[in-house]
C-alpha cells in the first residue's frame, strides 16, 4: 500500500464514503475509500463538488474524476434490461475483487434528480446553466439570480 492512512476521514458523501489520504510516492492528496463505508446509495454530493470545481479551476481532473464514476455507476450499478434503472451497492470495494457488490433494490430520487444532473452538468457547456445567472438549491434546482432583492411586494395578495 502506497498510502499514508494517518489522515482523518472526511466523510465526504462520495461514490461511497471516503477520506483525504496523501500519496507517499507523489505527495499528492487522494480519495480512498473509507474502510468503514463501503456502500454507494448514488448520492450527489461528490459530483455536485466535481461540478462547481471544474467551474471554479477549469482543472480537466475533476471532468476525468467526473468520467470515472460515470463509468463506475455503469458498470456496478445500472441494472440490466432495456428501461431499467440504477441501484445502490452494499460494498463498493467488492468490485476491484472482480466480485459484483450486492445490488441493494433501491434508487433514490436524488440519483436521478442530482447526481445525474450534475454529471451532465459537468460535461455540458457552461451556456447550458450560467452559474452568473442561476443558483442551484440543496436540490439542485436553478433559480435565476435576481438583479435586486425580491421583497415579495411584487404579488398581489
């Protein structure tokens, strides 16, 4: 192992939970998967994160990262069949075994309402959602940005 594991866990809603380790070799700062969290239930927040920092840097690593937990949710976790969805996995660390993880029949609404869309997001032009524009909620929802504060004076109740 090339990893010094003396760094805390971040819990960073990823893929799977995971912490901040520093490469021995490089130096480099990585994600690796947390001993203790294994599942992924599809969450959004490391895309959501991926997003706003490809944004932000402009840096074509977190489009790369971006790239491979795409093709991480596809090969683990979209279910087989035309139609079908995606599903949460119970160890996520099986995989590099070359054993599937225990598919857990669930996919929660937030996969499809904010992990997927920040993926797209990531890859799509900046013209699609202008962050100078929008803001997107916890939800990821866009809302535009008001040139000045609504004081809500504008409906007529």
């Amino acid at each position: 192992n090339n990893t010094n594991n003396t760094n805390t866990n971040t819990n960073t809603a990823a893929h799977n939970q995971q912490q901040v380790v520093r490469d021995a070799a490089s130096k480099a700062m990585v994600l690796q998967p947390s001993k203790n969290f294994k599942y992924s239930f599809l969450r959004p927040e490391t895309m959501e994160s991926a997003f706003v920092l490809w944004r932000v840097t402009r840096k074509e690593k977190y489009r790369e990262f971006g790239w491979r937990v795409f093709e991480a949710l596809e090969r683990s976790s979209r279910m087989p069949g035309k139609g079908s969805g995606y599903t949460a996995i119970a160890d996520v660390t099986r995989e590099n075994s070359g054993q599937p993880g225990q598919r857990l029949d669930r996919m929660d609404s937030f996969f499809m309402a904010e992990t997927l869309k920040y993926l797209y997001l990531l890859f799509c032009p900046d013209s699609v959602l202008p962050l100078d524009e929008y803001v997107l909620n916890t939800e990821a929802h866009p809302f535009p940005v008001l040139e000045s504060p609504w004081t809500g004076s504008d409906l007529d109740l």
